[in-house]
C-alpha cells in the first residue's frame, strides 16, 4: 500500500493523464461504431431486414400490411392488434405469457396507419424461441369468440375512451387531407360505430388477408444473420405465400379541408400541409420540421425553435411540428395543444412562422441550427429501437428500401434558405388540411389563420363575380319572360376567371339546358334565341319550383344567401358588384325587351310576393 | 364443472359398451328430463363461477334455446305434466352442448394451476 503523501506531484499528474487517456480512447471507440443501417435480404420468401450491434438484447418485430390505412371495415386493425399472443392451435395466450415471463422477455403489439407491429424484446440467446412464437402468432391464432368478448372488446373500450383532443384532431387532419385510406383514423373514438363491423370472424378474415409472406417483413435488432436464416425458414412456413384476398391498396390523393369537432376536456388545433413521403427525396421538409421543431432542446429556454416561440408567446399552449412519412404520401403537420384560448394565439402565432419562413426570414444561424435538428431526429430515430424498426419495417412491405442514414444526412446538409423559404411557400399556396378539436367558440377557423382550406367556395366568390344574364331555357316556364307562344329566356355566364367560367358553362350545360348548350365564348356574351315553346312538361320537379319560386327569385336567394355568408368586407365588395352587374332583359318574339336591373326587379317582386304572401 | 365418469374406460371396451347401452338407454329415459323437452346438459347445476362463465361463452341461440326449454320444463313441472311424446327430445338431439366448454374451462384451470405452481430449473 502506497499512502498519498508518497506519491510526487509528478507521479499524481501522470497517473490522471493515463486516466484522462483511457476515457478519451473510450469516447473514440464509441463515436468509431455507429449503428448500421438495417440489412435487407429475403429468408424463405419472407423479407427480412437485420442489424447486429452484438449487444445482449434483441428485438424482433413483424410488420405487416395491416394499418389502418388497410383494414376493410373500421376497427379491424385494433381487433387484430388486440389478438396478437392470444390462443393459438399449440398453446394457450397464458401460456405464451408465462413463458415469455419465465425468458424475461417482453410482447407488445402496435400499429400505425400502415404497418401492424408484432414486436419481441427478449435476450439474445431466446431468438429460436421467439421467432417461433411469432410464426404462430400470424398462422395459427384461434380469433375466439371467448376470447373476443372476454379479453378484447374490453380492451378496445378502455382504449377507446383515452383517445384525447390531440389524437382526434390528427385523426380529422388526416382525414380530411386524405378521405379514405390513410384518413382512416388510428384509434376508433367511443363514437365511432365499429360494432357492426368488429368481431371476431371480420378479425380472423382480415387476418388471412394481412398475414401472408408477401405482407410482412421481418425486421431484427440485434439479431445475427445466422440465427435469423436458420430459424426464420422454419418457423414462418405455415404463413401463407399470397394472401387469398388482396388488401385495398388504392394510391393516397391529397385533398385538404377543415374539419372542426367540439369536444370536452382538451384543445387541440392541427394545422396539416402535403410532406414528405417515406423515402421521399424531400430533405427540405425535414429541415422545415427542425425549423419550426416546438419541443425545446435545452432547459429553461423556449430555444430556436419557431414553434416553441410562438407557444411561449401563449402561456398554456404547447406546439410541435411533425412529418407523417407514409409510402406513398406524407402529412407535414403542426400540432398545438392546450387551453384554448392559448391554442388559437398560439395556432396564430405559428402559421405567421410559418409564413415568415415563406418569406425568406429564416438567419443563416437558425438554417444551421434547423439542419443540425433535422440530423439529429434522423439519426435519432433510426437507431432508437422502437422508431426504427417500424420505419424499416414500412419501407420493406411496401417495396421501398430501409433507410439509407449516411445518404439521408448529406441530403439534409445540402438544403438551403431559399429551398426552405419556396419549401414552405409551396405549403401555405398548396391547400391546408385544418382540424379544430375542443372549445370551438374559442378555436379558430383556418380562414382566421390565414390558411386556404380545399373548400373554396367563399373565397373564391370573394375574388370573382359570376355574372349571370342570359342562356335559352326551353322547358322552364319563367313568368318574367313569357312571350306568346314563345319563350326566349336566357343566361349568360360572364365571369373574370375563366375556370370559373368553364364550371359555369358545365353548369349550364349540364343542368338547365341538355339539349342547348350555352355559348363557350361565355365571357361578357349574350345570346338569345326564340323558340316555339311546348308546353311545360309537369315532370320537372325542382325545389325552388315546388316552393313556388321563380328562377329569377331562386337564384337570387342563393346569390344573396351565399354573400350574406361572405365576411364583412368581402360581403360589402361583392353586394356592390350584384347591384351594378345584374341585368336582364325580357325577349319576345325575337325583340329584346326593355333592360331591367336584376336587383330592382327582385326587389320589386319581393314587394309583391310579401303582399300576395307569398313564400318568397 | 364436470362429474367424474367413467364413459371413456366404457367406450374403450366394444364389449362393455355393448352390454352397458341398453341400461344407460332405459336410465337416460327413466330419468324423465327427455320427456320434458330437455337435454343431458340442461340439468348441470348453474350456481358456479364456472358453469356461469361456460353459459356466457355459449352461443346466442344456444343460449336462447335453453332458457326456452328450462322454462318450458319449469311451467310442465308446476303444472305436473309431461310434452305429448311427438316433443319429447330425442336421443340425437340430446347432445352436449355445454361440457364441451366446461371441458375447456377445466382445461384452461388445470394449466393455470400447473403454470403458477411450477418449478423453474435454471440452466445455468
């Protein structure tokens, strides 16, 4: 034993620097050995995808086609999901329980929108056991009735009540961005009328679809090739190579739209634009992400992020910025969550970050700062377990490649502040997918925001005028315009915007006159013609007709009905417009008549209506 | 719960089995519950946890079918009759729709049981 006072000061300083030495080696060796990116190869026909970082534990996970985005009826992916390690032909759901117990391993089962998830942690040398654990999981599981009613259905309740705002409003986010498919929402709320459609036959059927070696994809964390070749081909031959039915695998379409839900307890505001897709070569966006991030990195700081600054801005609210990369589509969406009053500031104070970015207000420090975010979540989240497995596993069912992380990180260092800046210039132009979940007198409508929901229709009426004068009607007996014996009415669709115009002419020639068409040169024409007018048929039963209305009236109610509904400046702008726009004339015998101002004459006419009582 | 038989050490032995028909034969109809529309397995005693959770895994129509014919039992017996012999349950209809699943509850049991009272062996 060597007391310290022994020891020289050199002898101390020296012994430190060895110390100092074996720490700096160790920090080397660990930056040297990066996680592999997955392996992909194919083991008896099943796709397998495989990384070995030799550590002591494994996870293995089958993904399989059987997301939401794929079940046939809602509520079948759940029920599947809920009956994954339940009785199979061999043993008993106890029995697989106890078991893996008894290895100290772990189950679970999960979905996305896309990929159904059968994940196995367990020690690295129970890797025969498990694989063959899950190829009877997918074969051969029982769908009992009992076991529905007694251990999933409750399951399905209890998770059914803790869907909160937040993932309601991702689920009407997507479903108003994508309709069907991937618009099916992730978990059915205790609202959503799956009974009818969930038991467990429709499980089992759906099953047979879902699980078939083309469906699936192995995916191993910290397995070795060789255990996964030699049990794998063993253990997954009763899986079915084709499934007996094919899964509905229509392309995803982008279609945007707000969707507002009042809910109790929770607000949550979801402001959705297209992003990027899996495997998409769209680095920009995952930059745009990092950028608008919303989670801080560091303590006691909002930090860079434009996100967590406008949540700062609104004490109770918190946002972040997400990127749902799907096969074919993906969701860039930016979610905030709170009190409502601090959700709609908040949502406020995002889409002008965002529109800020749009205008090239982005410093080179914060690019930086945005593209070493973005680097880190990738890379992040390819060697977390959980993140990484599911997103291997959807690549490889859907024919993709597992993610190329070298590749992926050079991309993301190319963006630059003008790809960013016409990045987010595209999302705010492009339409936004906006759901409003919760207090819905406080929450705001995607109009207030700012944003272009799909559904156009006002907005467009604030920018153009449809001018309506003059089209030939043979079968519509209109009392302004009765000639003797004749009738010469018309409509002329005069529009500044010519795609109005064409839906217009569609609209003439589809609805008022079948066998006339209107002119195609619509713009500011008028075009008459007299006819020999039979007499009307009494078959056409038109609302506005059986409520005794004129077509003049009729269409003057829904002009003013739609301004009406028009905001405040708008409204006056386009009440402007109608009263100076809107002539007719009568035409008899192939004679224009006197001019008249529309808006007189319907004023006149609703004079007389009110004096007779009539029900204009 | 299941009664402990011997019907399986019977239908191994073709020659027993043969001798002991006919007397089960005569008792199955002695007893008197075919003559009341009923079934073998209508008179399992319900008042258990067991036989309570078999009854709730019985099919919806099973189920309906037997509360009929345990009602239609009860109103002959207060009336002390028995069904005109065209309604009497026949030998093919008297099947066991409940054992089935008390079988398999007792199965499920037993290897609970076995599971929580097992001894592990490490190996190493």
């Amino acid at each position: 034993m060597i007391c310290r006072p022994a020891l020289t000061r050199g002898s101390q300083l020296a012994l430190r620097r060895q110390g100092a030495a074996k720490l700096a080696r160790r920090g080397f060796a660990a930056v040297a050995s990066p996680k592999a990116s997955y392996e992909p190869t194919t083991i008896g026909d099943v796709k397998v995808a495989s990384r070995d970082d030799g550590g002591p534990t494994t996870r293995l996970a089958v993904v399989a086609k059987a997301g939401t985005r794929y079940e046939p009826l809602p509520g079948l992916t759940v029920g599947l999901e809920e009956f994954a390690f339940k009785n199979t032909q061999k043993r008993s759901a106890l029995r697989i329980t106890r078991e893996t117990e008894l290895l100290g391993g772990q189950l679970s089962s999960y979905h996305t929108r896309e990929a159904l998830v059968l994940q196995a942690n367990f020690l690295r040398e129970d890797l025969p056991y498990f694989v063959e654990l899950l190829g009877e999981v997918l074969s051969q599981t029982r769908y009992t009735t009992h076991e529905y009613h007694e251990e999933v259905e409750d399951v399905i309740h209890a998770k059914q009540a803790k869907v909160d705002a937040a993932a309601v409003a991702l689920d009407a986010a997507h479903s108003v961005a994508f309709h069907t498919g991937l618009g099916a929402p992730l978990y059915p709320t205790p609202s959503t009328p799956i009974s009818s459609y969930l038991n467990e036959h429709s499980v089992a059927a759906f099953a047979e679809a879902a699980y078939s070696k083309s469906n699936i994809a192995v995916i191993a964390d910290g397995a070795s090739q060789a255990g996964l070749s030699k049990w794998i081909e063993p253990f997954f031959q009763a899986v079915p190579a084709q499934s007996p039915s094919p899964l509905n695998t229509a392309a995803s379409k982008y279609y945007g739209g707000e969707q507002r839900i009042a809910r109790l307890g929770g607000n949550s505001v979801v402001i959705a634009f297209p992003g990027a897709a899996l495997g998409a070569n769209q680095p920009e966006i995952a930059v745009l992400v990092g950028l608008l991030g919303g989670e801080s990195t560091i303590k006691w700081s909002p930090g860079f992020s434009l996100l967590s600054k406008a949540a700062a801005a609104a004490p109770g609210a918190s946002a972040k910025a997400i990127n749902f990369a799907y096969s074919d589509a993906g969701l860039l969406a930016i979610q905030i969550n709170g009190q409502a009053k601090a959700v709609r500031k908040a949502a406020e104070e995002s889409v002008k970050a965002l529109k800020s970015v749009a205008e090239g207000g982005v410093s080179k420090e914060n690019l930086v700062k945005a593209i070493a975010k973005a680097k880190f979540n990738l890379l992040s989240a390819s060697e977390a377990s959980g993140t990484g497995l599911v997103l291997t596993g959807s690549s490889l069912i859907h024919g993709g490649q597992p993610l190329q992380v070298a590749e992926s990180v050079k991309a993301l260092e190319g963006v630059t502040a003008d790809k960013l800046k016409t990045a987010a210039k595209t999302l705010l132009e492009g339409k936004a997918s906006v759901a409003a979940v919760g207090d819905l007198h406080v929450l705001p409508f995607a109009e207030e925001l700012g944003l272009r929901p799909s559904a156009a229709v006002d907005s467009r009426l604030a920018h153009h005028t449809v001018h309506i004068v003059i089209l030939h009607l043979t079968h519509f007996p209109l009392s302004v315009c009765h000639g003797e014996g004749t009738i010469t009415i018309g409509i002329c669709v005069w529009s500044r915007d010519s795609e109005l115009g064409g839906a217009c002419r569609l609209f003439a020639s589809r609805f008022l006159a079948p066998r006339k068409r209107a002119h195609p040169e619509s713009r500011s024409h008028c075009e008459t013609k007299s006819v020999n007018r039979p007499a009307p048929t009494a078959k056409m039963t038109f609302a506005w007709k059986a409520a005794g209305l004129t077509y003049n009236r009729y269409l003057a109610v829904a002009a003013r009905v739609v301004r009406r509904s028009l905001k405040e400046d708008k409204r006056l702008a386009a009440e402007r417009r109608g009263q100076q726009d809107l002539r007719f004339a009568k035409w008899s015998n192939g004679k224009q008549g006197e001019i008249k101002n529309l808006a007189e004459a319907n004023a006149q006419a609703a004079v007389e209506s009110a004096a007779t009582g009539g029900t204009a | 719960m299941t009664a402990p038989s011997l019907y399986n050490a019977v239908v191994k032995r073709p020659w027993l089995l043969k001798l002991l028909q006919p007397v089960a034969n005569w008792y199955t109809n002695a007893a008197g519950y075919r003559q009341m529309g009923l079934r073998a397995d209508d008179l399992i005693s319900e008042e258990n946890e067991t036989v309570l959770k078999a009854l709730r895994r019985l099919p919806p129509k099973e189920s309906y079918d037997r509360v009929y014919r345990i009602r239609r039992a009860t109103q002959l017996s207060l009336q002390h009759k028995i069904l005109p012999r065209s309604e009497w349950t026949k030998p093919e209809e008297d099947v066991p729709y409940l054992t089935p699943i008390l079988e398999q509850l007792a199965a499920e049991a037993k290897e609970r049981e076995a599971l929580d009272t097992m001894t592990v062996l490490k190996k190493h």
